[in-house]
C-alpha cells in the first residue's frame, strides 16, 4: 500500500528520533553537570531526599565550624590562665622567702613587696585583657548569674548550665550529715591530778600529721588546749575545753578526716572513774557517747583510737551529688555546679529542702549541632580571676597581699594563712584551666571528630541520590548517539518511500 498524505514510517521514525535526541540530551547534561537530578522533573523523590541531605551537610559542616571556633576562645582563655598560673607559683616562691625572716634585711622585704604587688596588678590586668574578639574571657563576663541564694550556702560555683526559659532553680536535700572527726578525754577536773612524779603523755594525729605532748601533774585543760592548738597546722587537730574534758575535733569536714589518739604514759590515772576517751554520738556529735569509755591504761588506747569524718551526702534537681566534707557537686550534660554548706545546714538532714539558688543567666554558650536546641547546644561558665576573688573566704583573698594589707610581706604577720591563700588561688585557676582543657579535649575534640565523619557519610548518600554515575551516564551517551544515528538514517529513507507512487502514474 502507498500513500502521499499521511507518511506513516516517517511519522514513527521522527518519533523515535526525538525520543532518541531525548535520551541524548538528557546524557549529555548528567555529564556535563555531573548530576543525575538536575530539577525536579528528573526523580521528584530523590530531589526531596537530596535536598534535605544538603540541609543537613550545610549545618554539620557550620557545626564544625562552631566548634573550631569554640577551640580557638578556649585556647585564648587557656593562655591568660598559664600566665596567671606561672605568677601564682612566683608569688609562693616569694612567700616562702619572705618567711626567712631572720636572713631578710628590711629592705630586701620591702623590694619582694615590689614583686608581689607587680604580680597582683598583673594578675588583674590579664584577667581584664584577655580577650577574643572584644569580648573579655576571664573578667566574670562568661560567668553565671543567680539569685535568690539560701543563706545555707556558703559559696558556689556554676561550671554549666543549659536551660530555656528565664531561670533554673537548683534544689538541694541534704540525706546525709557532713561531719568532723572527734573524741573526748574525759579528765573529771579542770586540771590533770598525776601520781608523784608521773607525765601524761599522748599523741594526737590527724590528715596532716601527728604530734607527742608531755605534760606534768596539775597542768589545767586550757594549757593541754593551748598546746595541741599550737601544732594544728601540723596536726590538722583542734581541741576545746568541754566541762572536764578535752574535745579533740578535725579542722575540716570530710571522710578524709580523722582524729586518732594514743597514751604512751596515762600518768598513774588510766583506771580513775569518768576518765578515758570517748566517741561522739552519731546524731549529736556535741555529745560523747557513753557507751564507748576506754580506760587511758587500755590496750586500745595505747595501740590508738581513731575517729573518721564523713562527707555530706544530698541530691541536687534530684541528682545525687558526689560530695568532699561539706561541698558538694552534680555534674551532667545540662547541670554543673558546686557549692559549699554553712556547718549548719550540712549537718541537718533535710537541709535547703528545696532551692539553694536560682541559675538566671550567664555562662559561653556554644552551637555544637546541627539543629538549634538545647539539646545541640553546650555551655561552659568561665569565672572572674580578678585578685580580689582569688583565695578563701574564710581567710581572705590575693589583695590582701598587697602592701599595706593584712599578709603583706613587710610586716611578715599571717604568712602561713598567706601560703593558704595563695595554694587556693592556685588550687581555683588549676581547676578551671582543667576544665577548660577537658571541655576542649572531650566536649569538642570528640564533638568535631563526630561531625566530621557524620558530614562525610552524609555527604556520601547526598551523592548517591543526586551525583552522575559517570560509567552508566556514558555508556548511555554511547547508546543514545547510536540510535540517534540510525534514527535520522531510517528518517531519510522514510521521507523517500513515497516518490515510488509516482511510478503508478506513468
């Protein structure tokens, strides 16, 4: 059959020509691109996926960023503190010095009083200085801010906090009792009553050592409290006259705390009535229990009796907090703080009761995630180091080293509560610049680690859905070429079918 009209082979070979120049676009734009998708209309599902796999890659690799960025303030802050360090360790050097006293001209005590006060006002002006950006690090401007603080707490420390809202109330129990380690020598007299010639002889230790007094017959109570409270420094011991008796008690709080006691000589009155030592009451350590006499001539007594402190045991937002003496910490991924107890409060149960204070704000707080939650987000609280809050509220702080002041070296009085000032100041930049460096090894160290090998594996399926297999794209091309090719071949023999009708014609 011939017709003119209508081409019928013609018709189907121009089809499969476009077809085939479709096919051939198509390959040629995967391989020039390099993406399979290149709009919607290619795959409208893989699209979706693609697009929100590059979302995420977007926000994984700003993560990152923010991290790095968080090492490089960290780094900063860390350099400020080593240099405040290194004065610290100067300045005990100096009052260590400064307690030769009898090798030290007034003048050379008056040139180290140069050198402390130089140290003190560097102190401060690091502390002022260090910044990142304009944004001072170590002058309180990281630090938390709170509230509403029960009169039970006698210093705190916010290290972390993540919360929503305007403030985060951190409530307290106290379930156990901080306490000192005790004992009492019952004597039955204000005065010790010894055979002729006799000595009462003991030792007393403590955390930090022991010490062995002597004393002779009709020495009162408050000359044997006078002497061992002469050697607490030593000993870690104090003692207090308690009707006829002597109260023997740890300086501080803790179960690394103890008293312990040994008669080397009981002086002739080992079996006199009422006299020996006794234990403390548990629940009342202001009274010693009865049922623990032991004769200063016993066996126990010369081999030593020995009493331990214990620490105070409480929850915190009902997290049980690990606790030394009568501070006590709770450290979690949304909650890191530490707080001391008045004596008091840590020795009642059920103390606080409820909220010790009111975390309001404050701290660095840093994006480490790719959605912006508080889940995403860590903060570190960075302390004020200026010299006036450097040392220990019960003794006093750096500034008062500076000339004129209560421990300067001129005078040379209270150097040893000196030396304990500056061993906390020490202690308190040692612990922070721990913290900083675990925050900088652990928290982000690991945080980058992690994001980079979650935008790496996230970044390999964005690629698997979207990016140009390049040997099946050109094997296509190939094919595509090939039947384009033939396509427009059959197309021009179709076009001439046709003119063979004319030979019907004559």
């Amino acid at each position: 059959m011939s017709r003119i009209n209508t081409n019928v082979q013609s018709l189907i070979a121009q089809r499969v020509l476009g077809h085939n120049n479709f096919t051939l676009n198509k390959s040629l734009e995967r391989l020039s691109t390099g993406f399979r998708i290149n709009r919607g209309k290619d795959d409208p599902a893989g699209l979706i996926a693609s697009e929100n796999l590059r979302s995420d890659i977007r926000s994984i690799n700003q993560a990152v960023s923010n991290a790095e960025r968080a090492d490089q303030v960290m780094n900063i802050a860390e350099g400020g503190l080593q240099e405040i360090s290194s004065l610290l360790t100067e300045l005990q050097g100096l009052l260590t010095a400064a307690g030769n006293k009898a090798g030290l001209s007034k003048s050379e005590k008056e040139a180290n009083q140069l050198q402390v006060d130089s140290i003190l006002q560097t102190i401060d002006r690091i502390a002022g200085a260090t910044s990142f950006q304009g944004t001072k690090l170590l002058n309180g401007n990281f630090d938390y801010s709170a509230s509403s603080i029960h009169a039970g707490v006698k210093e705190y420390k916010i290290n972390g906090a993540k919360f929503e809202g305007s403030a985060l109330e951190v409530d307290v129990i106290v379930t156990a009792s901080a306490q000192q380690a005790g004992l009492f020598l019952s004597n039955a007299a204000t005065s010790l009553d010894l055979g002729a010639g006799s000595s009462f002889v003991f030792e007393v230790g403590g955390a930090l050592g022991s010490r062995e007094f002597t004393f002779a017959s009709s020495v009162t109570l408050s000359d044997v409290v006078s002497a061992i409270n002469s050697f607490t420094d030593v000993t870690g011991v104090k003692a207090t006259v308690s009707g006829t008796g002597i109260r023997l008690d740890s300086e501080q709080y803790g179960s690394d705390e103890f008293v312990s006691l040994k008669i080397v000589d009981d002086g002739g009155i080992g079996t006199a009535s009422n006299i020996g030592i006794y234990s403390l009451t548990a629940n009342n350590t202001a009274l010693a229990a009865t049922g623990s006499h032991t004769d200063f001539d016993a066996t126990d007594a010369k081999n030593g009796i020995r009493d331990n402190g214990q620490n105070i045991g409480a929850s915190v937002n009902g997290i049980l907090a690990t606790a030394n003496g009568r501070t006590l910490r709770v450290n979690t991924d949304f909650l890191d703080v530490e707080m001391t107890l008045s004596a008091a409060s840590a020795q009642t149960l059920g103390a606080l009761g409820s909220r010790a204070f009111a975390i309001t704000g404050g701290g660095a707080d840093f994006q480490l995630a790719s959605d912006v939650n508080i889940a995403g987000k860590v903060s570190i609280g960075i302390q004020d180091v200026a010299i006036r809050n450097l040392g220990r509220e019960d003794l006093g702080y750096l500034d008062d080293l500076a000339s004129g002041k209560q421990f300067n070296l001129v005078a040379g009085n209270n150097l040893s509560d000196a030396q304990k000032v500056v061993d906390a100041a020490i202690d308190r930049i040692s612990r922070l610049r721990g913290r900083l460096g675990a925050f900088q090894k652990n928290t982000l160290g690991s945080t980058i680690r992690s994001l980079q090998i979650t935008s790496e594996n996230t970044q390999a399926a964005e690629s698997a859905i979207r990016d140009t297999d390049f040997a099946k794209e050109t094997a296509e091309l190939t094919r595509s070429q090939i039947l384009v090719s033939s396509a427009t071949n059959i197309l021009s023999l179709a076009n001439q079918s046709p003119q063979s009708a004319l030979q019907l014609l004559g």
